[in-house]
C-alpha cells in the first residue's frame, strides 16, 4: 500500500508531474500535507493511493476561493 498526494497536476496519471508533493510511500509525509496559502481561482488536489496488487485509487477534490 502507498499513498501520495498533490496540488494542481498537470496530469495525475504522471509519476513525475510537478505538482505530486511527496513521492509514494507510507511515512506521516504521506498522509498529512503542509498548511497552504491560495490565490483566488480553482486549486485541485490529488490523492493517489496503490494496493499492494497494483489497484490505483485516485480522488480528486475542487476547491475554489473567491474574495471578499
């Protein structure tokens, strides 16, 4: 089992996309993710999780930040 995740892929299904954070793994780096700061616009994080039989799970999450 691995974990990896990260912010605003050009293309998930890239190992070396600049946007993956860590890469796949187990450690605590791999679960949590650093505290960030946005510009408004729509941001899209990625979380990549592979089963030990080479199953791939990818979530994807939207957000977008308007200013007040």
């Amino acid at each position: 089992m691995s974990y990896r995740h990260g912010w605003d892929l050009i293309d998930p299904n890239d190992p070396n996309d600049p946007g993956w954070a860590v890469p796949p793994g187990l450690s605590e780096q791999n679960r949590f993710d650093r505290e960030r700061s946005f510009q408004d616009g729509v941001h899209t994080f990625y979380l990549r999780e592979e089963d030990d039989s080479g199953h791939i799970r990818l979530m994807k999450r939207d957000l977008t930040l308007d200013t007040y």
